[in-house]
C-alpha cells in the first residue's frame, strides 16, 4: 500500500462520465494510466456562478508509486516558478493525517466521575470522548430520550400543547435534532475534530457521503436514530446518561486562596451528585440555568445575537436562481442561499439556517411564547424553502428590557410573548405576505405560498413584532437580496415571526485551559456557552471540551 497524494481543485462538467475523473487525476499528475493505482474523493463541491454552466470541483486522495517522483518533480517546478501549484491551478500534496487521536486514557482508580450537563451536539460528543478514553462521564438531560421527545414536540406542532422540558429546544439530541442537520462550519479546525465528528456521525448511520460532500446535511429524521446509536455507544463504554434530570444549582466551594472549585450540582429531585468536573454543554435556550449559574457567581457576559423572521419560497424559484437550467439535477439537490445587507442604519441583515425544502418549525420553550426554526429532512423535498432573515443587535440594544448579563433573555422573552399575543394567544404565528410588508399594509389572505408553520399563520402585520430598528432594517434588505436571487421579494413570499433563537444571549467566559474564568472545574461548552453555532462546530467543541477535562483529570490523579 503507497502513500497518498491529494489534488485539489479538479474541475469537470456537472454530468461528465465516471472515467473523467480518472482521466483528469492521470493528467495532472503527468503519469501513465496503470500508475494510478487506485483513488477515493475527498471533497466535491461545485462552481454555479454560471447557471447552465456548473463545474463539479473535486479534491481526491490517489495512490500511486510515482509519489515520490511526482513530489519532486513538483517542487523542482515550483520552485522554478515561484509558486506551489500544478495543472490548471489546482495543488498537488500529501494527503493529511486526519485520524483522531485520543489525548489521554482514564486511570484504573478516579476518584469521582466527570459531569456533562446536557445532550445536544456538545454534550453528546463531550460524553462519547469522554467514554472512548474510559472516563464513563454521566450525563444529564433535563428532557426526554429522543422518540419520547419528538412525541412532544409534535403535541404542540399539532395539538397546540407545549410541554417546557420536552420540545423543540430541549431533549435528547438538542435544537439540532430539529433542524436541517447541516453539517458545515466555518470555524479554524487545525486538528481535524470536524472529521472525527463526521466519522462518528457515519458509524452512527449517516449516509457515506457527508464524508466528501461540500455542505453535508442529514435531516431530522435520520438524526433520531444517529443519536440513539451513539447514545447506545456511551453507554457500552461504561457512561451513563439520565433524562429528565434537570440541574438547578451548582455546588461551589472557595479554597483558602480564595479561588472557586465546583464540588458538584443539585438536581431538581433534590438529589446532589459530587464531582470536580462538570461540562456545562447548555443549549441557547437554557434561560433557567444561565439565571442560576450567573446566581452562583460564575463569569457570565452578555453578547451579540440577532433576531428577525423566517421567510418562505417555492424552492422552485431559488433552485431556478441558482441553477438556471440544471435545477433539478440530483448531484446539486435543492438550492440553498447565504445572503447579507448592510443598512444605512447600522445594522447588518443575513440570512440565517437557510433549510432547503424544509418547513418553519414551532420552538418555543416557555408557556405563552412565540419561537420560529427551521427544519429539512434529508430528502429536502417539501415544497418551500425557508431561512431565518434577520437583524444583528447588540448588548447595548439590551438596556430598555433589563441590566446586567442576562438582558439579552429579557428582550427575546417581551418579542416572543408579543409574537405569542399577535398570533392569537394559542402558539398560533403572526405572518405578513412580503409584498404586503414592504408596504407597510396589513395581510389578509395568502397568495401562492402557502406556510408551512404548524399549528398556523395568522396574517396581520409584521411592525409591531420587532423594535423599529429590526423592521427598517429588514424592510431595506429585503429589496436588496430580490437583486441577488430574482422573486425573492415576491409578493407572496410569507414572513413568519418571530425568530429569537439564533444563537445564545450569552457567554459563560472560558480560558484557555478550558475552565470558567472564575471556577474550576466548570468547562462551560457549546452553543450555550457561546462557543458554537450549528451541530457541527457544537460537536467540535464537546471534543476539545472532553480533552481538557481528560488533561486536568489524569494531571490531578498523577499530582496526588
């Protein structure tokens, strides 16, 4: 077996034939047909700046036994020109070493056992590290395992009940679970953690190619098992996971020095667990435990979110804007869209957790108030594409609804009970047609979009749910982006509100070390904490999280 090369940036038509690729592998390198011994694809995006015209772009790992040739012929060029590259621009390297390695191994004999508050993305991956090196961490969930969870979170969908510890935000699996499960980040990832996440997400059941695709998805659906499977995985490892235990207080102890050590935390039963480690993988929407830890003394600050609608399409017509004549082609899929305004206010406006043929999702989690996500199944075949528009505030926008830290909750809490109230009082959804919006005039019937937002749109007018700042904002912006994507400010296009939850309202500040800035032993995590935004980076932060809780467990025992 040889070593690997990658080459990237192979670029060929959107239906050419299985043996181009091949073809283009052997041209770039410069080598005879039966030296390439063998390839697998490493990525595969595509170009679709021209519609009618989109180019598949691969990356690919290749096996040959001219690699040390090929090496040295390539930099023998490279250097002759100044530049590292080769054929129509694409590089030629080794293949990197992105294999997960395990920083630590538990000792025969700990003392007490980590603690990991929380089951979405973070905590779930902070937990199945932690129990891949033997640390057998318990984890606590306030809601419910995943199947009883989503029983819930369709009684309220569908019979306008909404249970506060099992629901959209809360359970097994986290906000992710109901969502598009996209699975791509932006976030510096030096150490390859994204791959582990991705490689457990497919021994777990994910389809083979989140592996190589350029924006990996899995939907709700397939998500349920995924969490099951790797739930099953903890436990076989010797963790322990509890449901519906909800944390509400943390045990705290100050030294001598005066320096804070968590000792542990007190569940709602009354039940006080002991531990020196406690992984606090909270979700944005633990308004409850963010009251209590900052209660408790632990650093926490307030930071910038956003907040806004959810807008509706025929998927249709952003397939059509983005692909021109190839829409529909099985390799691109449903066509998705990432778009930003900056307003002569100030303001900035994007769009958000774009779901491509998905549908707008109730998600609330407090009695008499509003929330809108949205979600995909991996299909992505629903008739409409959603995405959240929404407007970047700031904690000085804080001040008229509370002070310190915990600001940020109070105002998404007065526009959800407003949202609440617009709809009619029974978790029911203000809307407004856009056209109807942008004129300020109030809705009455639905056009060509119907929404998919269950239990219902109730259409009316859309000023009134947002400060005055987030309207002009997104009344601007909305003309701006019908420029990028053509219809995209069409009449009936429906604007659903409101959107509160894009990210947390809050960080628990870290260091470096991991540890809360005030306490040790508490390794705040995740979205919650303010280090996340998406299954993935979330995921990604739970293993970097296990791995300093592992450090400073094996450095304590080995210092004993």
């Amino acid at each position: 077996m040889y070593s690997m090369l990658r080459l990237t940036d192979l670029k060929l038509p959107l239906d050419h034939p299985e043996a181009a690729l091949r073809e283009a592998i052997v041209a770039r390198l410069g080598i005879a047909a039966d030296e390439l011994t063998g390839y697998t694809v490493a990525k595969r995006s595509y170009d679709a700046r021209r519609r009618g015209a989109i180019v598949l772009i691969y990356s690919v790992d290749v096996e040959t036994p001219r690699e040390a040739d090929i090496l040295r012929r390539l930099q023998l060029d490279a250097e002759a020109a100044e530049f590292a590259k080769a054929g129509d621009g694409g590089k030629v390297m080794r293949t990197p070493d992105t294999s997960y390695k395990f920083v630590a191994r538990a000792p025969s004999e700990l003392p007490l056992r980590p603690l990991v508050i929380g089951m979405g993305p973070c905590g779930l991956f902070a937990g199945l590290v932690l129990a891949q090196m033997g640390f057998r961490p318990i984890i606590l969930e306030r809601g419910k395992a995943v199947r009883e969870r989503t029983k819930d979170t369709w009684g309220l969908w569908r019979k306008k009940t909404l249970n506060p510890e099992s629901n959209v935000q809360f359970g097994e699996g986290g906000a992710g679970t109901f969502s598009d499960g996209k699975l791509w980040s932006q976030i510096s990832d030096p150490k390859h953690y994204g791959r582990k996440v991705i490689d457990e997400f497919v021994r777990a059941g994910a389809p083979e190619e989140i592996a190589y695709v350029s924006k990996p998805h899995i939907g709700t659906f397939r998500l349920v098992s995924m969490v099951e499977q790797m739930r099953a995985t903890i436990e076989s490892l010797g963790g322990e996971i509890r449901f519906s235990h909800r944390v509400d207080d943390l045990l705290v102890e100050t030294d001598g020095d005066g320096v804070r050590h968590v000792r542990g935390v007190t569940l709602d039963s009354g039940e006080q667990l002991r531990a020196d480690h406690v992984v606090m993988a909270l979700g944005h929407s633990a308004r409850d435990t963010f009251a209590m830890l900052h209660a408790r003394g632990v650093f926490v600050e307030a930071k910038p979110f956003s907040i806004g609608f959810r807008i509706e399409h025929p998927q249709s017509l952003i397939d059509t804007a983005r692909f021109g004549t190839q829409a529909g082609h099985p390799l691109l899929g449903a066509a998705d869209y990432k778009l930003v305004h900056h307003c002569r206010n100030g303001r900035s406006v994007y769009s958000f957790c774009m779901c491509p043929g998905g549908t707008v999702v109730a998600a609330a989690s407090e009695p008499g108030r509003v929330v809108t996500n949205g979600m995909s199944q991996y299909s992505r075949n629903e008739r409409n594409a959603n995405a959240a528009i929404v407007c970047g505030i700031t904690p000085e926008d804080f001040a008229p609804y509370g002070e310190g830290p915990l600001a940020g909750i109070e105002l998404q809490r007065y526009w959800e009970a407003r949202a609440f109230e617009l709809g009619g009082g029974e978790y029911e959804a203000p809307g407004q047609l856009v056209g109807d919006f942008l004129k300020g005039r109030t809705s009455g019937e639905f056009g060509t979009v119907q929404p998919s937002y269950k239990p219902g749109v109730r259409l009316g007018d859309l000023a009134p749910s947002l400060p005055e700042y987030a309207i002009a904002a997104i009344r601007e912006a909305l003309p701006a982006f019908d420029k990028q994507i053509r219809g995209f400010a069409m009449r009936d296009a429906v604007l659903t509100g409101v959107e509160t939850r894009t990210s947390s309202p809050v960080r628990i500040t870290r260091g470096e070390d991991g540890h809360s800035l005030n306490t040790r032993g508490l390794f705040p995590a995740g979205e919650g904490a303010g280090y996340a935004g998406g299954i993935l980076s979330a995921g990604v932060d739970g293993i970097r999280t296990a791995e300093a809780v592992a450090l400073d467990m094996v450095s304590r025992v080995v210092g004993a």
